[in-house]
C-alpha cells in the first residue's frame, strides 16, 4: 500500500497555463526546483472541475495520471464513497467563467467550495489539511467564515499566493522582531487579480516587525494624477520606497526614465496599521512589469528587493515558483501542521477588499475595525529557493501545457 498522502484537487477550469496547470501538474509530475526534480511525497487520487472550457487540460490529465473526475465535490473529498477518503485538499478556486462585480472584483465560488469541503469534513468526523489558493475571498465576511470553519473542525489551513516563495533578489528577509517603520511593496495588472499578489509582498516582510502582526486601522485607495498629488505632499515616504524598490529591478521589468515618465494612471493602496506601522501598495502599469519591496526602520536604514518570479517565457518555462509554494503545501499534507500563517492571507483579503471599496466609494479613508487580525510570522519556511534566481537545475522536464 502507498504510504504516499492522498489529495483531492477541487478546480474552478484547468486550461493550459492556469494555477492549476502550473500547481496540481506538479503534484502529478514532480516540483522543479535549484536542486532539481524533486518527487512528490502526495498522490492526487481526484478531481472536481467545476467549469470545462474549450480549451480544458484537465480530463486529459487526470486520463493520463490515471484520476477520476468525479462530478460533485463530495464525490472527489470521498473517491466516490460515503466519507472522507483523502488526507487532503487542494483548493484552486482561480480562472474561469464567473461574475465580475461593481468593485471590479471577480466572484470565484471559495466560501462555496470551502462550503462543500467542510461539509464532508463535518459528517464524516475528522477534518484534513486544505490549501485555498490566494486570497480566501472576495468579500471579508465570507473569508472570515472560511478562516473560522477551519478552525472549528480542527483542519490545518493555509492560503495564499506563490510570491512570498519565490526569489528574491538580492536576498532580503528581515529577522523577526525588526524595528520596521514603514514598507512599500511595487506591482503591476489588474487592482483584483495583482493587487492581491502585491499586498502579500507587503505583508510577508511586515508580519516579521517588532510585536508582530496587530491588524489594520484604515485603507485609502488613490488613484491617478491624485495619487501624485499625494506623492509630492504626505505620501514622499512611499514615493522614496517604491523608488527604491523599481531600482532593484532591471531593464527587463521596468522602462527607462521615472514611474511618472510611464505611468499615467497608478494606483496606491495606503495600509494604516493598528500599531502605527504604515505600508503601502503601489500599482505602476505602463512602467513596471515586476513586483518588488523596499522597507525603513525606526533607524532610518533601508533595505530593498526584487521578487522574481520564474516565468513562461524564454527556456525556463516552469513556473518554479508554483514548485515552493507546492512543497510548502505539500508539507502541511505530511505532517498535519501549517507551514506558515493563514492570518496573514486573511488579513490581506480584506485588505483588498477594503481598498476596492475605498476606490469605489469615491477614494474616501475606510477605517477597518473588523481587520483586527493578529498573529505572529514563522521563523523559517521549510521550502524556499536558495539562489537569486532560477537555477538551470529549475528546468522543468514537463513544462506546463501553456510553456513554449
């Protein structure tokens, strides 16, 4: 018998180049990593696809890997019994044909699916480890729920982007306790999609502060020739950092000459945290093409970094990224512990949230009392890259159907 942890996938679409193309393909063919092809040490035994688009990989990949489709999620969680039949749960709630609302936030069913899971979970009498890929939810109420329910059934829950995994360059992580005063993180695309992916820069660096994580006071969201405005008169602090966070990237994420020489619309999330700390997020379409994060201490000293990800194009086409954030998940499955907080991906959905709603609400200040989350970072990730970039060891030998 396999000594293997068996794991549901529960898909949203799985089309070339998606999450879950680049995420569940490495769990089925092995994660690529700077020390090379590193085997799986769980075994997906199912899947539920909720939507099947013309161009779907998903039925020929489970044929090929031998794993049934199941048409319900109950199906999946219970390989077509009555209880709970896998040690885990892969969540990938991301693409697909759903909703846009007036926030321009795009309505991905994971309270939904979270609903469904727990569900199994809660009749069958024991929970099981599940990862929801990025942020829990659109709207706080519901990922506080998730969060919650978790919780009540005792099942390990993690959450979140692959950006605090992948490379940094040069390396920056802050020792714990850290007397931070301020941080910025820089991105680029679309305030839902990128948005989230940017905060999570900001907040894997800020959780590592003195005292720890305390929550979120207020959010303001500002947006185009204002967010200038606000540059030059109280925002310079985060003008200077995200200055500084761009110039760790090169030619190849950025255009030549100043943020506003390119960028005619940015966007800034200005994060008021409930210890005084304050962040920012910086959005920067038309200039920059990377994301990236630069910090001050109480001190005055300042420290930046560019997080790189490992891409589809050129030789590299493996998405490596998707490799640590999968053996970070795959390391809950095995021992039944998160590898990291989940408070921190709460936290920064409805950090989005409220930023989406400031800006919808006419740019006003949203105090948030309700983003009282606290918690404390981990001391180290149990899977991370070991170099600056994508090592040549990287390379995957099965690249993601979307891959040149």
């Amino acid at each position: 018998m396999s000594d293997l942890k068996k794991v549901a996938a529960i898909i949203t679409e799985y089309r070339p180049g998606s999450h879950a193309d680049v995420l569940v393909g490495k769990f089925l063919r092995g994660f690529p990593t700077d020390e090379g092809l590193l085997e799986p040490r769980s075994q997906i035994v199912s899947m539920y696809l909720d939507q099947v688009p013309d161009n779907d990989i998903g039925c020929a990949t489970a044929k090929a890997f031998d794993v049934p489709v199941h048409e319900s999620m109950p199906g999946a969680l219970c390989c077509g019994g009555k209880e709970l039949a896998v040690d885990g749960v892969l969540l990938i709630g991301e693409h697909g044909d759903y909703s846009w609302n007036e926030k321009e936030q795009h309505l991905f069913p994971r309270r939904y699916f979270m609903e469904q899971i727990t569900g199994v979970f809660s009749t069958s009498g024991r929970g099981a480890p599940v990862f929801n890929d990025k942020h829990l939810s659109w709207r706080w109420q519901d990922a506080k729920w998730m969060y919650d329910r978790a919780a009540e059934l005792g099942a390990p829950f993690m959450a979140g982007s692959s950006l605090p995994v992948c490379w940094r360059d040069p390396f920056v992580e802050h020792d714990l306790e850290t007397p931070l005063k301020e941080a910025v993180a820089v991105g680029f695309s679309g305030l839902d999609i990128y948005g989230f992916h940017t905060l999570e820069v900001l907040q894997c660096m800020a959780e590592r502060r003195a005292g720890g994580e305390t929550g979120v006071a207020a959010v303001t969201c500002l947006e185009g020739e204002a967010a200038w405005a606000h540059a030059d008169g109280d925002g310079t602090w985060w003008r200077d950092l995200a200055e500084a966070a761009c110039a760790t990237v090169d030619e190849t994420g950025r255009k030549d000459g100043s943020m506003r020489d390119h960028c005619d619309n940015p966007a800034v999330f200005l994060i008021e945290y409930r210890d005084g700390f304050r962040g920012a997020v910086v959005m920067l379409n038309g200039y920059f093409t990377e994301l990236a994060y630069a910090s001050c201490t109480h001190d005055g000293e300042q420290q930046a970094t560019w997080f790189k990800c490992q891409g589809h194009g050129g030789p590299l086409g493996a998405y490596g990224h998707f490799s640590y954030l999968g053996l970070n998940v795959e390391e809950m499955y095995v021992t039944g512990q998160a590898t990291y907080p989940v408070e921190r991906t709460l936290l920064t959905s409805g950090m989005l949230e409220a930023a989406l709603t400031s800006r919808h609400q006419g740019y006003e200040r949203l105090e948030t009392p309700w983003l009282d989350v606290t918690y404390r970072s981990y001391e180290h990730l149990p899977w991370r890259p070991t170099g600056p970039s994508p090592s040549g060891a990287c390379l995957d030998p099965f690249p993601p159907e979307g891959s040149p």
